[in-house]
C-alpha cells in the first residue's frame, strides 16, 4: 500500500473521530483520549531527546502525563501565569527559529535539559487543551476552530507552496516549506477567522481575527521546532503509530505551540463576553 493511501485511509478514519471527541464526547472520554495522546507524545518525546531503554521512555512519558495532570489542578491564577511563561517561551522559541536555526542545529543539549524542557512543553499542552474544551462555555467550539485554524494554515501553506512558492521559510530544518506557502496558509486563515468571527461570542471581532492569524503564523513554527528536534535526533518522523502519517508528536507539532498561545491570548484580551 502507498504511502499517500496510508495517509488518505487514515486521514478518513480520524477525522470523524476527533470532532466527535472535541465537540460531543463526555468530558471523561476526552480526557482519556488526551491524557492517551500526552502519554505517547511523551514516550516520542523521550525518543527524539536521545533516550534508547523503552522502559525509561516509558517512565519519562508516565511522569510527563502524571506531571500534566498535577498542574491542570493548580488554581486559575496560577495556571494564568503558567500560560504567559508559555506564551513568552514560544515567542522566544519563534525568534531563534527565525535567527538563529543552524544554531539550534548544532549546539549541543544534554539529555536533562530536552526531558525536562519535555515535560513543561507536554504539560502545557495538555492544560491548554482541557482549560480550552473545558474552561469556557463555547469551550467545543473554540477548540474545534483552533484545529480548523491550524490545519487550514497547513492546508492553505501546502497549496500556494506548490503554486507560488520560491523562498525557502528555513532551508535547514524544512525544506519543503516556503514564504510563500506560509503567507498563502495565513491568508487562508484570515478569510476563516472572519467567519470565526461572526460564530461566536466575543467582544472584538477585529482582534478576534488579527490573534487569529496570529495563532495560524505561531503554528507553523511549532511544526518547524519539531522538525528541529526531528533534524537533531537524525529521524524522519517521530514515531509510527499512525500509518502514512508518523508518530503523535507529527500530528499535533503546531498544535503544542498554537494551543497555549490561543489560551494565553483568551485570557489577555477577555475575548468572550
């Protein structure tokens, strides 16, 4: 079977999956569900750092997702605080992509320092998710338009990429991708996010879309940092759990920088009435 069989027959089998489970299924199934997902993200995780015994991995990724949960219990201020550090975390990480890439590349990280760098990445990806679904009252939706955001940016950079595209985003850690296919995916989510605007609640339509943007542009560099840690662990993708498509950590990359982004965002602006 083909790789892009894989990838359709999957794509078809999970798709009606997850909006099932991000705008229907009862809050237990879906914790389940993502508390699944965190646990073997972690274990990619633990893999990409350079960690080879399957049972440390194991390990690491159990403390990943008991650490995950133990923080989505800490009080709304708290978790505020976690989710601006998260924000200014990426923002940094987004610089050095833009500026420093071959840097990232080349210098060397000790085992420590990616594990522990892994559990607060994880964990905020997990509290992001569950305070998004669960912390405000068009909580489903919101999450079911982060995905849409994310995979249009995606969809919309692949295309104009293919039509238009010239200039590199990164030559060092991602070829395939370029400046042209990004500006087309943002486009694509700003026509979408005006739509967003008129589905929701909210008190400013005009910053709704321009943050909106803002996520879809914040994505791309979360699926760009996995292909550096991809680029330094010397793999092609980081698991293969998912036929034609890789492992979690391949699904869900920019979703690991969009989502706290988007929280942090919801809790700066007060968006919703």
């Amino acid at each position: 079977m083909s790789s892009l069989v894989q990838r359709l027959l999957t794509a078809v089998a999970l798709i009606p999956l997850v909006v099932w489970l991000v705008l229907f299924s009862p809050t237990s199934v879906f914790t389940v569900v993502l508390s699944l997902i965190i646990l073997i993200g972690g274990y990619e995780w633990a893999a990409l750092s350079g960690l080879g015994n399957k049972g440390y991995k194991m390990l690491v990724a159990l403390i990943m997702l008991g650490n995950s949960h133990a923080l989505a219990l800490m009080d709304e201020s708290a978790l505020n605080i976690l989710m601006f550090f998260s924000l200014a975390f990426w923002l940094i990480v987004i610089t050095l992509l833009i500026i420093k890439a071959k840097s990232l590349l080349d210098t060397s990280v000790n085992l420590t320092f990616m594990l522990l760098l892994g559990q607060f990445i994880v964990a905020m990806t997990y509290i992001s998710l569950d305070q998004i679904r669960h912390g405000f009252e068009q909580g489903p939706g919101l999450l079911m338009y982060l995905l849409l955001l994310i995979w249009i940016a995606d969809s919309g950079a692949y295309f104009a990429g293919r039509a238009f595209g010239k200039h590199k985003l990164s030559s060092i850690l991602s070829p395939g991708k370029s400046l042209e296919g990004v500006a087309g995916g943002l486009l694509a989510c700003l026509a979408f996010s005006f739509y967003g605007a008129q589905y929701f609640t909210i008190n400013d339509n005009v910053l709704f879309i321009l943050l909106s943007v803002f996520i879809a542009f914040v994505s791309v560099y979360g699926d760009l940092f996995e292909s550096l840690m991809k680029r330094r662990a010397g793999v092609k993708d980081s698991g293969n759990i998912l036929p034609g498509h890789g492992g979690i950590l391949d699904r869900i990359d920019s979703l690991i920088a969009a989502s706290p982004v988007f929280l942090a965002c919801m809790f700066l602006t007060d968006w919703f009435v």
